[in-house]
C-alpha cells in the first residue's frame, strides 16, 4: 500500500463500503448537546443521518453525529452532483455501488423514443441487465465510436466524462477530511472549515455562484492519483488522514488526506489555517505495483481512459442478441 516519507496514519477507517455502522469520533453525544463542526451552531438539528464520507462512493458506515441537518444538506447540494459526475467512471471499473443499485453513463439522444445515441454502459448490483441472462454489466457502442477497443483479453475503455466543475472535486474530498478529523484539530483548520461551508451555504457572505466559484478555483486543488492492478488491491473502500511527524519540516503540509477505492487512491493536501501556501506533496512509495500521477483540479478531464482485461467472447447469433437488447430497452 502507499506509504508517505515522514508521515504516520492519523485516522484510518477500513471497508467503509460494508453495513456496519460507526461513528466517526467514537462519541455518542445527546443531540441537545450537540453543535456543528461546520457551522458552529449550538441550537442545529441533528434528526438526518450525516454521512462523513460520501455516499455516492459507496460509504454505508461512517457517519457523523457533528453535521447538522441544514450542512449536510447544503453540502449535498453544492458538491454531490459533481462528484458523482466525477467518479462514475472509477465506480464503474469498480463495480462501487453508492445509493443506486445501478451505474449506467450514455450520451443523450437527440431524438425521442431512444435511450442514448452513440454509446451505453450500464451494471446492475443485483439482477442482471436482460431478461434470460445472467450478464450484470454491458457496454454497447455505436460502430467507430470509440468507447472500446479489443485486443485478444485486453480491453481499452474510453468513457466520455459528464460535464463538472473541478474545484468541486478539491471541496468534496476536503470535506470528508473535514468530517473525519479528530475535535481538537479543529481550531487549527477553523478559517478553512468556515470558508468550506460558507461556500456550501445558501446564506453565504459570498453573493453569487460566480463569486462562490472564484473562490474555489483559488483553493489548492491539486493532490496525488494512483491506480493498484488487479482485483481490489486495496481491499475495498477505505480513508486515511496522515499527520506529518517530523515538526522542523514546514515544506509540506500537516495533514494529507486520502480516499482508496479498491484500485484507485486519491491525496490531497489539507491546509491548516497557518499554512497557506504550503501544497507540496511529500515523497512517497508502495509495496505492490502501481500507477501514479497529480491530481488537477483546475481543469475539467474530458474523457476517462483505463485498461481492462477479460475473456472475449465470439458471439454467433447476432441477431438474437440483438432482439434481446430491443425487448430489454437497451438498444435503440
């Protein structure tokens, strides 16, 4: 797994993506004692289940019980839909569920009465995608799209991306660091949280979208990607924050944080109030194979591009293939 020089595991929550249920800081607290991390509000309600990490990425146990009702909404509305545009392609190869049992990306049609026009991809959790088959996933492309390309048991994927805005990115994954951290590291970070949630909330001192946005661009949005071959090398869905051990090392920040997603990993770079400016990532290393390179969230990736392999298998009758896909919706 990957390891940072100078860093040590602060937090750490393994297979996020199973049933049970933990609260993020091990407290219990009655709701009338409760105040927001976020916020600060001593009089919020906490009735709603706040999820500390997302669960559009298949988090089904780490909940807060410091998010507020009207910051975990807000926070919902301002990054889910980008994050979930963001990472569709990453829970795709990942066979990662969040909320839907279905993951499904295509290109809309021009024309009514079809379901997309050039190119559908779609996996299904728990019942397969036709009728009289056992397939569960499927990928159906308009001849020289593009989507796929097939050599002997390699397959190349190229999945159009969804239109997002990158700083989001940058701003959901702090957030979950947010939501993680342990309470006495609040007050260092208490500038940054406030701005986090300012730029969430619909009574922002920050009076427009664009305003909101201007913001996020000037944010750090960078960090470290690294893809793991194979089958879930990372052991499914977990988060770590790392602490930075050496104290006469100022060149990095204090705490990294990241998110495993079976092959993949994401870093970033969470600054403390007295760290501004400070966005270098520190050395790191691994011990299995890997893949790596920055993550940029000041412009918007296009296409995603991954290599999978598999079993190609010749199919002889076509044309029954093809009425299965008419009577199941899944052919235009």
């Amino acid at each position: 797994m990957i390891k940072f020089d100078g860093y040590t595991r602060l937090v750490t929550f393994k297979n996020i993506d199973n049933q049970s249920i933990i609260e993020v800081h091990g407290q219990n607290i009655p709701k009338k004692n409760r105040s927001c991390i976020f916020c600060g509000n001593e009089n919020a309600k906490f009735t709603k289940v706040a999820h500390a990490v997302s669960e559009t990425i298949g988090n089904k146990s780490l909940i807060s019980h410091f998010e507020c009702d009207e910051c975990n909404q807000q926070f919902g509305k301002m990054f889910e839909d980008d994050l979930g545009k963001y990472m569709l392609p990453y829970k795709i190869i990942t066979k990662t569920f969040g909320k839907s049992n279905q993951l499904s990306s295509k290109d809309m049609p021009k024309e009514d009465g079809i379901s997309y026009r050039t190119y559908r991809i779609q996996m299904n959790k728990n019942k397969p995608v036709m009728e009289n088959s056992k397939v569960k996933a499927l990928i159906i492309e308009k001849k020289n799209t593009g989507i796929i390309k097939l050599d002997k048991n390699k397959i190349d994927i190229s999945i159009p991306r969804q239109h997002y805005f990158p700083p989001s990115i940058y701003c959901s994954f702090l957030k979950m660091a947010y939501s993680i951290m342990p309470l006495d590291l609040y007050p260092q970070y208490v500038n940054h949280i406030a701005v986090l949630q300012q730029l969430s909330s619909e009574n922002s001192i920050y009076k427009s979208i664009e305003e909101k946005r201007e913001i996020m661009s000037s944010m750090e949005n960078c960090g470290l990607f690294c893809f793991f071959p194979g089958q879930n090398p990372l052991n499914g869905i977990n988060v770590i924050l790392w602490k930075n051990i050496d104290l006469n090392e100022r060149e990095y920040p204090h705490i990294l944080f990241t998110l495993e997603m079976k092959n993949f990993a994401f870093t970033i770079p969470v600054i403390r109030d007295d760290e501004n400016g400070i966005y270098k990532m520190p050395k790191f290393s691994s011990n299995i194979e890997m893949q790596y390179g920055t993550l940029d969230f000041k412009n918007e990736e296009k296409v995603f591009k991954c290599e999978m392999s598999g079993e190609i298998i010749d199919i002889m009758d076509y044309k029954l293939l093809e009425s299965e896909l008419r009577k199941n919706n899944l052919l235009k």
